[in-house]
C-alpha cells in the first residue's frame, strides 16, 4: 500500500511473507525489484558463512559454547 500510495518511491525485496509465494500485485508494480532471496550471495557473504560454520565446528569439537546454537 505503501509504494502503490507513493510513500514509499520503490523497493528491492528479497525476502516474502509467505514465500515462495507473493503478495498479490507484487509483479505489476515497476518501482518494485523482485530477487529470490539471494541477498546473501555475496562472495564475501558467502565465505564469511563458512568461517562461521568453521568456528562453530571448532567449538564443538573443543567442548566450548556455540557461537550460533541452535535450539527448538
């Protein structure tokens, strides 16, 4: 409502309510970029997610806490 009233100029969205599907009328607004949740895929993202995961496997291993623990 926001964009379609002129509040808002535009918007890039990557991540949806309800995905994968979208909000009705999405697609027909042309101040609207659609991505499919790829903001992360950057290459410098991308290795920062794997040296995380590294350190959270180094911790484990060592009997230290967690640095992302995750729980039900």
């Amino acid at each position: 409502d926001a964009i379609k009233s002129g509040k808002i100029a535009g918007a890039g969205l990557d991540v949806y309510e309800n995905e994968p599907q979208l909000a009705a009328g999405l697609t027909g607004l042309e101040q609207v970029v659609l991505l499919p949740h790829m903001g992360s895929g950057t290459i410098e993202t991308r290795e920062a997610m794997g040296f995380c995961a590294l350190r959270n496997v180094k911790a484990f291993v060592t009997g230290e806490p967690l640095i992302n623990p995750v729980t039900d």
